[in-house]
C-alpha cells in the first residue's frame, strides 16, 4: 500500500476524481484547517496537501495545529509549495501572511475540551481560537466550515430512526463538548448575520477507517481493536441501536460541498445505509474469523445515531470500507 503522508493514496486519488468540479471552483482559493492533526482535520489536510502536490490546485494551504509535530509529515510534503503550519499559541496577524486575495474557506476541525485527544486545542473560551484565526484572516470572503456533531441535538433525538435537521437542540448541555460545538454554532451563525462571513455547521455523525483511534471509546474502534487482537466481538448494549459509519472519503467529499456558494447545503455529515450495532460487530467478527456474541437479554435503551438530511451520493459499501481500513492498519503494523 502506498501512502501520502500518513493515507492511503489510492483513497486521496479517488477523492479527487470525486470533488473534481468543486475543486475546480475553488482553484485559487486559501484553505485553513483549524485541527489539522484530528481525525477529519488531517484527512482534510492531507487531502488539500496531495492536491497541491498533484498540480490540481493552486491556492494555499494552512494547517493550524497546537503540537506542530504531529503533521510534521505534510510539511516536509508541501516545503515548497503556498503551505503553512501554525502552531495554536504562536497565531499573530503574519501568520497567514501568506494567503492571496481570493476566497478563504476555514475548516474547523478541532476542539479545545479535554474530552478528545490528537487535536485538542487549549483556549479559555469556546470560540477563542476561531475567533483569532478569523480576525487575522483577509477580510471580505471567508466561508467558515464548523465541524459540529449530531451530539447537539436534545437527547430525545436518540429514540428516532433518523433525526431531522431541524430537531431541537440540548437547551442546557452539561458536558463541554457539546456546549462548545453550540457556542460555535451560535458564534459564527451571528457573524453570518453581520456579514462578515458565510457560515455552514454541518453536524456529523459515525465514521470509521484509516486514522480513526482504537482507543477513543466508539463501539467501531473497539470491535477493530478486538479483532485485531483475535478477541471475541460482545455487545453489551442494545444490538438494534441504529449507526450512520461514514468512510473518510465521503465524509471529505460531504465536506467539500460545503464550500459551494450556491444551492442546496446538506445540513448534516453521514451514511444514507444505516447499520445496527448488531450488523458493524458481526461484520467485523466475520472478517477477522472470530466469535460475536450479543450478551443483552433484553432490549431496553433505545439510542440511535442517524441523519436524515445527508446527500443522496454513491458511497463505500461498509464492508470494501471496513476491508481498506484493514489493509491500512496491516500496513502499518509492518512498517
């Protein structure tokens, strides 16, 4: 398997394929990406690195990072190309000195809670980092993309099939994750307002594949773990709770139509297929050649996690996408 930087090519080769028109659109255009060591925010880097390398596009890149060290390997790939890597502590108005005049599109893909880890970014209030990268920015045509999470909406969402778009939101969210994803909604939503930007929150929901931890408490991430490890696949929870798990590629290629000017915008990030828990365990245990057992007697919590208003686009069957992060992980492994 052949990498660029950290991903499979072969992935980021067939995502340009994909993203070719709006990519196109956006030739000359500036891309931040606040969190670029993250899950999504170093696919989204990696990405944007790999087109610059490949001649498809010819604006700049800025990778906002806390610990610089971490996406070490896009600076070496893009030394001498319109790229940057900005360290979180060290942001002044010059560091983004380098962008042209065209359109600005900021993905923000990064937190500044404790509850994550690889992209975590310290500030003293929710939008603190947002709102210095956007002050330094050239003024005039920035689009902000906020990653935020299906985790917004009010709990009760859990009990639906799909939840829609417009389902309420938690009023009084106790845990710091979510308050922040609100606090970044509610911030650039108002600065759309004012005029000062163009705002888009798409909320995200499951994924799974290369870069995604093992260790980060998602059933997925486990169920690989053990299989990795030749240990048996259990469900302790409700084995019909229903999963959205999106491949990084398509997540991208959702991302990607975000930055559009015009027409419609997806207002959430996910799978059109949904899964049970059930289905994503025994898949897993198959492929590995282990045992799945589901240990709960009884169905009770009904927890579901599922978009409704997600693009109608072809996207990789859960298994070839399950069997791509395999050989992934397998490659690493002998490297």
């Amino acid at each position: 398997m052949e990498l660029f930087g950290l991903l499979p090519q072969s992935d980021l080769e067939e995502l340009a394929g994909l993203t070719d028109r709006l990519i196109q659109e956006n030739r000359n255009s500036n891309f931040v990406v606040i969190g670029a060591s993250g899950f999504l925010g170093r696919w989204l880097s990696t990405f944007f690195t790999f087109l610059q390398v490949s001649g498809e596009f010819k604006g700049t890149v800025s990778h906002v990072v806390r610990d610089p060290s971490k996406v070490s390997e896009l600076e070496s790939l893009s030394n001498s190309l319109p790229s940057r890597v900005i360290q979180v502590k060290s942001l002044e108005k010059n560091s983004f000195s380098h962008l042209t005049e065209d359109r600005v599109i900021v993905f923000y893909a990064a937190t500044s809670t404790t509850t994550t880890t690889g992209n975590t970014l310290p500030s003293d209030s929710p939008t603190l980092i947002a709102e210095k990268v956007v002050s330094f920015l050239p003024q005039g045509n920035i689009t902000f993309i906020h990653l935020s999470s299906g985790g917004v909406y009010a709990p009760s969402a859990r009990q639906l099939s799909s939840i829609p778009k417009k389902y309420k939101s938690q009023d009084y969210a106790t845990d710091n994750y979510t308050k922040e994803k609100l606090a970044l909604e509610k911030w650039s939503d108002q600065l759309d307002r004012q005029g000062r930007l163009t705002a888009r929150n798409p909320r995200l929901f499951s994924f799974y594949g290369p870069g995604l931890q093992l260790d980060r408490h998602f059933a997925i991430g486990e169920f690989m773990a053990r299989g990795r490890t030749q240990q048996e696949i259990q469900i302790k929870g409700n084995p019909s709770n229903l999963r959205s798990y999106l491949y990084p590629t398509d997540a991208i290629r959702q991302l990607i139509l975000q930055t559009k000017t015009r027409g419609l915008i997806y207002s959430q990030v996910g799978s059109l297929v949904p899964i049970t828990i059930a289905e994503a365990g025994s898949t897993i245990a198959d492929m590995y050649g282990i045992k799945f057992r589901i240990l709960t007697k009884h169905e009770t919590v009904v927890d579901n996690y599922v978009p409704q208003d997600v693009p109608k686009l072809m996207e990789i069957n859960f298994i070839q996408g399950l069997k791509r992060w395999r050989n992934w992980l397998d490659h690493l492994d002998l490297n």
